[in-house]
C-alpha cells in the first residue's frame, strides 16, 4: 500500500507540471470570451494554456498569487511613434521619437503601433532599426507619404502620397504593417485621405486619420465620417476639439454619431496636445466614449499630461468609463480594429502577453493639454507584465522566490 502511494506520488510529480505559471485568485477581464470574474490562468511556454476557476497548483512549476490583481491581455497601444534612432532632429521619422520598450512593459503594454512614422520609402529602415530589435511587438501603420513623418514639407507633398507603392509594402510585410496614416496635411484638399484609403483597400487594412489643419468649409469632418472613410477606418485624436469634434453648443458634432453608426472607429490618441477636458466631458457625458484607448507616445506628450497608457485608462476610469470597457478599449477592441485578433485575448492557445494591474484608490491627478487638473480616486499600475510567457517587467517580485538567509 505505502509503495503504491509512493508510485502514485512519484508519478503526479512527472508528469504533474503541465504548466509553467499559474497565475491564482486573479480578477481576469477578457472581452473577448466574456470573462470578467476571479480565474486562475495557467501559461505553458509561450502560449496561455488554461483559465479556469480552479487550476491545481501541483500542476504548474510556479504558482503567483494574483489575489487583489486584475489580469488581462497585454495591452495593445495603437498608436505610438516609435521610429526613432535615425539621428533625424524635429521628426517622428527621428528624434520626436522614442525606443519602445522603454515605454511599454512597465505599464502594461505588450503591442504598439507606429502610426505613421515610417511611410513606403523608410519602412524597411524602420523594421531593421526598431522592429526587429525591440523585446516589444511593434506593429507599424505606414504613412501615405512615402517618407513617412519628416516634417511638414515632406508631409505637404502630395506627389510623394502613392497608394501603389504603399499598398505594395503594406501586403509584403502582412501581420506588421496593420493599417495606413494620413497626418498633418495643412491643405484643404481631400487627396491624403482618398490616396490612404484607396492604399488601404487595396491592401485590406484599416486607415487611421489624423485630420490635420482645419478646413471646416472644403474638407469638414462630418464629410470625412460619413462620405470618405470607409467602416473599420480609424478616426483619432477624438478629444481633441481641434477639428469641431464637440460643437460650440455642447453637443457632439452630427458627423460623429452618424459615422460611429457607420462603423467608423474613434479612437484617442491622447498626445500632448490633443486631449482637453472641455472635448472630452461634454462628449463622454453624451455617451461617446472611445472605441480604442491609444496614447500617442512621443517626445512631447511622454512627461506632459499624457504620460504612458495607464495614466490615460486611468483619466477614462475617473470620468466614469467602467473598468470592464476601459480594458476592452485597451486590448480586444485594439486587436479587433488592426485585424490581429490571435492578440488582445487570453484565449487558450494566444500569446501570453498578460498585464497584472492593480487598482490604487487614492487621492490622484489627472492633466489635459490645455493645462487643468481633474482630480480622481483610482489609477491603475502595473504589477507584472508577461511577453510570450516571459515576465518581462514584475515591479514587486511576484514571480520570483523569496530572499531566505
Ligand atoms: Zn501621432
């Protein structure tokens, strides 16, 4: 009888440890399969292997307590500049900037998209300066301007704006270049946006549009939103007011409920001068709420009131977003609008690209670009971020054995 126990024992011990990781007692929130409730999640190599009410902890070679925690998906960033290292001054193809994954794991964030720094000319500079050498996975929407994000006389210059060309480099790096930018063009024509969608359809991929200098009287937004985007393109820079996104009598401009009923997306891009509390109040409090939460990382939005993706989620938690739909803005909704829908989710068998946040209560503040402050009593941190199973960022240890003299 004590030799069969031992057998039995001895066997569960090899063959017992069919995960690497679990993670116990957590809050998961996954849009996608519906999940918002305590789960434990189990990680094999570099994939999720279970979610679960339960997981038997003898079953994983390292279990973390996740009690108090929420887990969800890696967040997905979409909108980003991160072609930097080309020494180019005064440029988001250059110095305007930054490297990843100084920027991402620490908040959470396993996904980013450039938006637009690199156009069909840059690309593969992009890819071999930043792509291939960051631990982060780094998406990239190509301009429409075949120099991608040099500045205003590149930017300006609609004979370098090829739908062919971009479309061509679009489809021979599918699953990288997830969607198409037109941004900062300073002219009343419609010529960017038609040449980015017409790049866009013919490479089945979304256009986000940054509407640039605006020209209320030759190139309206309501024309934009419910005649030139197609449903699925990407309207960012929502809160921006800069374009009459909320109209002077408090209300939200016509154009964009109707092009939300068309199936346009409306997405944040937060940036360092595109989100101010007189825009965002009055249009959240009439129910528009964003589709994506994106930050619009760079230089000049890093250490102003932007600051990374935790602090926006947060900004939106504090104006009354729940905490569910915050995340879906930062994960499945993300994954869904850049056709990468194996990201964002902790269904078995995705990445384990997982984020463990935790909800401080406190007394915080919150800036926008015009200079106010609105108070809030939640922020989100980062406790751990995992990057295909790998605990890339794990601010307290949790993961780690405990220091025993
Ligand atoms: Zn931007």
């Amino acid at each position: 009888m004590r030799l069969l126990l031992a057998v039995l024992i001895a066997g569960l011990a090899c063959s017992g440890q069919e995960y690497d990781l679990v993670l116990r007692g957590g809050h998961v929130i996954d849009a996608k399969n519906g999940i918002d409730a305590v789960r434990d999640v189990a990680l094999k190599g570099n994939v999720i292997a279970a979610v679960a009410e339960k997981i038997d902890a003898a079953k994983a070679k390292r279990v973390v307590d996740a009690k108090g925690l929420y887990v969800t998906p890696g967040l997905i960033d979409i909108h980003t500049h991160v072609y930097t290292g080309t020494g180019e001054p005064h440029s988001y193809a250059g110095d305007n900037s930054v490297y990843p994954d100084g920027f991402t794991f620490r908040v959470g964030v396993t996904t980013v998209v450039d938006a637009g720094g690199s156009g069909w000319r840059n690309f593969p500079d992009f890819q071999e300066r930043v792509i291939r050498r960051s631990k982060t996975r780094v998406l990239s929407m190509l301009n429409i301007v075949g120099n991608g994000m040099r500045g205003g006389k590149f930017e300006n210059n609609q004979d370098d704006m090829d739908a062919e060309a971009t479309a061509k480099v679009a489809l021979a790096n599918k699953g990288v270049v997830v969607g198409i930018k037109t941004a900062h063009y300073s002219g009343p024509e419609w010529t960017p946006v038609e040449r980015a969608v017409a790049a866009g359809t013919k490479a089945s991929i979304p256009v986000m549009v940054d509407f640039g200098t605006n020209h209320p009287d030759t190139r309206p937004l309501v024309d934009l939103l419910t005649k030139k985007l197609r449903p699925g393109d990407i309207y960012t820079h929502m809160y921006s007011g800069l374009r009459n996104e909320l109209l002077d009598n408090g209300q939200p401009n016509a154009g964009m409920i109707e092009g939300r009923k068309r199936g346009v997306i409306f997405d944040v891009g937060h940036g360092g001068g595109s989100f101010v509390y007189k825009v965002a109040i009055p249009l959240t409090k009439a129910g528009f709420w964003p589709d994506s939460i994106s930050t619009d990382l760079h230089i000049g939005s890093m250490n102003a009131g932007m600051k990374d993706q935790l602090n926006v989620m947060s900004k939106f938690l504090n104006l009354g977003m729940p905490l569910k739909q915050v995340i879906a803005a930062s994960t499945w909704n993300p994954a869904r609008e850049i056709k990468q829908e194996t990201l964002g989710n902790l269904s078995v068998g995705a990445p384990a690209d997982i984020a463990v946040l935790r909800l401080e209560k406190g007394n915080f503040g919150f800036t926008d670009h015009s200079g106010m402050r609105m108070k809030g009593n939640q922020k989100l941190t980062c406790e751990i971020t995992f990057r295909d199973g790998v605990a890339v960022y794990d601010l307290n240890g949790l993961t780690k054995d405990d220091w025993k003299q």
